[in-house]
C-alpha cells in the first residue's frame, strides 16, 4: 500500500524527481538564449525535453542492441545535464517576478498531489484495466535496460513490441533511481503526472499572455477543479496524461515560433521542438495525432488570414521540424516495419461497435462531477468573448475541438482517435481558453482586485478540491489488494513455474476478441511469474507467433462460469491448464461450483481467495 512506503523512499523518489530533468536543462542551456522562464516553466520544458532526450537515445541505441537504462548511466547523464545547465549559467534565464503568484501555484499543484495520493493511500497497484500493461512494460525496460524486442518471460506468443514507450521510460528511470518497484511506482506517477499537466497548462498561458491570474486558473483547472484529468487514473491512462502533460508545451512552443522573426532564434528553436515532438509521439499515438490535427488547423487558419502575403518561405519552420522529427523517430519506424511483416495479427472480432462510442463508458461518478456543468457555461463565455475580440489562439484552439470531437465521433476509423480519448483530453483546451479569456477579463484590474480575484480563485479551487478526496479510492477500480500479494507470494513457493492459470475474465462489448483478466489473476504474469489464459491488452497492436492464440482465450471466457462442467474440464484439459485463480475482486468464475465439484481440489483459501487444481484423477 502506498500509505506503507517509508520516509526514505518517498526522499529517493523526491531526489529522482529532481534529478530527471538533467538532459532538459542542458539542452535549454544550449538552445535557448534569449528567454526568460518563471521557475515551473523551466521545470516543465526540461522534464519534457528530458523524455525526448532519453525516448530518442533508447530508439538509436536499440537499432544498435545497446543497452543504457542501468541506474549509473542514468545517473552520470542526468548529473552531467545539471551539470552543464549550471556551468552555462542557466539561471540567468529564470525569471524572478511575480513570485507570490508563482507560489500560489505550487501551492495548488503540491495540494492536489497530496489529495490524490492520500486517495490512493490504501492501494497497491494502479488502477483501472491499463495499469497492468504499463508496469508490464515499465518492467520490461528495466529488465532489458531498454526497449523490448518482445513480452517475454511474461507472455510468449507475442513476438513483436510495438507500444508506445515514453512514459514507461519515464517510469522506468524513476523506479530505478528510488528503488521503488514499478507496481507502487506506476500508481504514484498518476497524482504527480496530473501536477505536471497543471503546470504546463500555467507554462502555456504565460507564454502566450505574460504571467497573470490567467497562469493561475489554467494550472487549478486540472489540478483542483476539473474530474479530469484526475478520472483518468481510474482507468489507468498514465501514459495520455503524459502525453497531455507534453502537449500544452509543444502547442505553445509551436506557436511561438511561428510568430517569431529572428532566422537565428528559429533554428535553435526548431531544434528544440523537435525533441519535444518525438517525445510526445514515443509516449502516446493519439495524443500525437491530435497534435498533428492542431498543427493543420492553425496552418488552414493561418493561411486564410495571411493569403495575401504568403509565400513558401513562411512553411520553412513547420517543414524543418517535420524533417528533423522523423529524422530522430527513424529508429522506430524502421522497426515497427519491419515488426509488421513478422508473425500474424489478432484481428477485431464482432462486438457491439457503438458501444466503443459511446459516454457511457465514463461511468455515472464521471458524467455527474459537480463542476462539469459550471466549466463548460464558463468556457463557452469566454470561447464567444474571445471570438469577438478576434482571438487567434482561442479560434485555433475551439476549431481543433470541434474537429476532434466530430472527427472522433463520425470518422473514428479514419481519424484513429476515438470519442472518449478525446473527451477526456479536452480539460486541455478548456484550461487554456478559460486562462485566456480570465486574462483578458481582469488585465485592467488595479493589484488590491487582482489580489482579491486571487484569494476567490484559490478558495473556490480549494472547495472544488474537496470533491477530489476520495474521489480515487474506489475499490471497483482496483484489481489488485492485499491479500492477493500474499496469494501471489504462496503461488511462487508452492506452484510450478510452467504452471498456467485460469483466471477470470472481462470480454469488452466493442470487441469480442479484447479479453483481459478481471482481477489480480491478469496480473500473475507479474506478481508470480506464471502464464495465465489472457493477454496484455496492448497485443491488439503487437504481432504473434499463432494466429490462433486468442481463440482458446475466447472459448475459455465464454465457458468461465461453468467451469466445473464436463465441457469446462475438457476446455482446460485442451489448453494445459490445471490451475484456477480468483482473485478478491472476483468475476465470472463461482468458487461455490468448484468446490462442489469432484474435478477440483482447493489449494488455498484467504478471504475472497481462491486457488484451485484441476484433480490428478480426472
């Protein structure tokens, strides 16, 4: 449980923290000269650029079977990035004003880090169906000091790794430097990711509009105000909250330098976005879709407003970063390629396709946060208010969301994002736009009302946070406890290492070959190091050795809750199976009808617990 990590493992992580952002600073120190950054500014463009970095070396070095990701390396490059950035001077470009602002803000982003890890306090693994497949992968790193080739030990059918790896890196080098392992590392990432993008959101709105109450409302939004990005933890989203995270930072740094003048600037700047654009593809495909879409919106719009006095030279930015983009994304290109013409693809099967779009899937708790209604009112105001003054920005920004969203909706196959990965992104654009026009709103108010509008702002956010406390303790969402640590532990000691396992099982209505475990039973593979009967939920996009393998896990979902039949035994027989696990989150598996059944024999019992062997004699 989080809340029995111990005082010198939350320092560790504390000094991780500090450290990761090394290769950032260093790349600022060299490539920005003549900017001022307020302190979470800085923090934030060298955590992004720091993924970058270490996303575009780990793509280079695995086409040449290097390995880096040992706690030295990481430590000497990350000491040395500080290093340099200090030499350099780097804090000549901090910016010293406005300080009292400044700690309003930290002070709302360390509140909501502090709300949502005292949520998760009782939790021992990430929540919702995704954290398996991102502490998989994040072990997977650590284990291979860098990208996978595949899932073995844990899953060998699957002969490909083709996932996006940006935020399991970022979680990687974390783990590593702390010492905590992945399983706890992955569920504290989420609260400090949701800070993260809190201060990006700020980073924009100074960027685009100077430091003002704006910086404070963009940052309190995310980070005390809106279900989002909090609800995404349920689900386990850590890596579209990373993206998210990035995604602020490339608009805003995409925007500038679009606006800029100086052919020098530009060309150190198109270096520096460029590093930022790998990383946010390396970390999520969709988010980099919807940022591609962003990009082609404000060209469309920019063109129309400029037609008359543009010319090709205009382009020359946007097509450098396109080039030196792929140019650092080249490395895994080629290997999804050539993954591509390996083994045989799981394709879709069947299901209900519209139950893939629909809201409903963001549950009641989701679709009924107290503040929805109040933010979108809010946000449509200043999305009219903005419009009227002729806000570029605003325009660029309420065109790309109504493009996602239509796009998403009508056009998911062809647009490759889907409804509800846009929805749950769109907190971005309504942070930005409210941060804006409250900017715009209040920019002619004397400082005795700016700092009252501050002292309304931080107690209206304070009791908006309140709705958080125990918004993330859910057990529904969690499929790991306790006692299935223990239950895991007594497997290791007591089952064979080629054993495999039946678990329980959830079938997706969208689509009939998405089966995953139900409970810690899918998380076997990483608690106890034995096979179970499903597979992580990236295999979708991953290639197999069987173009067969998801058909025995289909038939064996579908006899689950008859398992103790003569059909069901057989069924196990078939696919080698002699063991059942129920986990305390339990499923469609009865633990009643195996107990009464004359083919099983209960090997343990703890609470809601239940391992089971198929009998020797049948």
């Amino acid at each position: 449980m989080l809340k029995d990590i111990s005082s010198l493992e939350w320092l560790r992580l504390i000094v991780s923290l500090g450290i990761f952002p090394g290769p950032g600073l260093a790349i600022i120190s060299y490539l920005i000269k003549d900017r001022k950054f307020h302190i979470f500014s800085m923090i934030v463009l060298s955590i992004a650029l720091s993924i970058g970095f270490w996303t575009i070396i780990l793509a280079w070095c695995k086409i040449f079977s290097i390995e880096i990701i040992y706690q030295s390396v990481i430590l000497i490059v990350s000491l040395l990035g500080w290093a340099i950035a200090i030499f350099r001077k780097i804090n000549h470009l901090i910016n010293t004003k406005h300080l009292f602002l400044e700690s309003v803000i930290w002070a709302g982003v360390i509140t909501s880090i502090i709300i949502n890890i005292y949520s998760l306090r009782n939790m021992v693994a990430g929540l919702g169906s995704d954290s398996f497949h991102h502490t998989l992968i994040t072990t997977l790193i650590i284990n291979n000091h860098g990208i996978p080739s595949n899932y073995l030990p844990y899953f060998g059918n699957i002969i490909t790794f083709n996932y996006h790896f940006g935020y399991h890196t970022f979680s990687a080098i974390l783990s590593i430097i702390s010492g905590i392992e992945p399983r706890v590392l992955i569920l504290i990432s989420g609260p400090i990711l949701i800070g993260l993008s809190a201060l990006s959101l700020s980073h924009f709105i100074t960027e685009y509009t100077n430091f003002s109450t704006g910086s404070l409302v963009a940052a309190f939004i995310p980070a005390l105000i809106s279900v989002f990005p909090t609800a995404m933890l349920l689900w386990g989203r850590y890596p579209q909250l990373l993206g998210l995270f990035i995604l602020p930072i490339f608009l805003s740094e995409y925007y500038r330098i679009r606006s800029q003048n100086s052919t020098n600037a530009i060309g150190y700047h198109i270096i520096l976005i460029s590093i930022i654009s790998a990383g946010l593809l390396f970390t999520h495909y969709r988010v980099t879709f919807m940022a591609i879409i962003a990009v082609v919106i404000f060209e469309l719009i920019h063109f129309i407003i400029n037609f008359q006095d543009i010319n090709l030279h205009d382009y020359l930015p946007t097509i450098s970063i396109i080039s030196l983009s792929l140019l650092f994304i080249m490395p895994w290109l080629l290997i999804i390629w050539t993954n591509l013409h390996k083994g045989y693809s799981i394709p879709s099967m069947g299901g209900k396709r519209e139950t893939f779009y629909s809201i409903a899937r963001l549950g009641e708790n989701v679709l009924s946060y107290p503040t929805n209604n109040i933010l979108i009112i809010i946000f449509l105001i200043f999305v009219v208010y903005e419009l009227i003054k002729h806000d570029m920005v605003v325009l660029w920004l309420t065109t790309w969301s109504i493009v996602l969203l239509v796009s998403s909706r009508y056009f998911g196959r062809f647009s490759l994002i889907d409804p509800i990965t846009v929805i749950i992104s769109l907190y971005v654009p309504i942070a930005i736009i409210i941060g804006i026009g409250i900017y715009q709103a209040t920019i002619q108010l004397n400082q005795k009302y700016q700092y009252a509008l501050y002292l309304i702002i931080i107690f209206g956010s304070l009791i908006c946070g309140k709705q958080l406390i125990g918004f993330l303790n859910n057990p529904k969402a969690a499929y790991v406890f306790p006692e299935d640590l223990k239950a895991a532990k007594w497997i290791k000691q007591h089952i064979p290492k080629d054993a495999i396992f039946m678990i329980n099982t959830y079938q997706f209505e969208f689509s009939a070959s998405l089966i995953i475990g139900n409970d810690a039973g899918g998380w076997l593979p990483l608690l106890a190091n034995r096979r179970v009967v499903t597979y992580p939920m990236t295999f979708s996009i991953e290639r197999f050795m069987d173009p067969t393998a998801i058909q025995s896990t289909i038939e064996l979902h579908n006899i689950a809750d008859n398992l103790a039949s003569k059909e069901g035994v057989d069924l196990l027989q078939k696919n080698n199976i002699n063991y059942i696990y129920i986990g305390e989150r339990g499923g469609e598996i009865n633990p009643a009808n195996l107990l009464n059944s004359e083919y099983f024999t209960l090997l343990y019992n703890k609470k809601k617990i239940f391992i089971f062997q198929l009998s020797a004699n049948n």
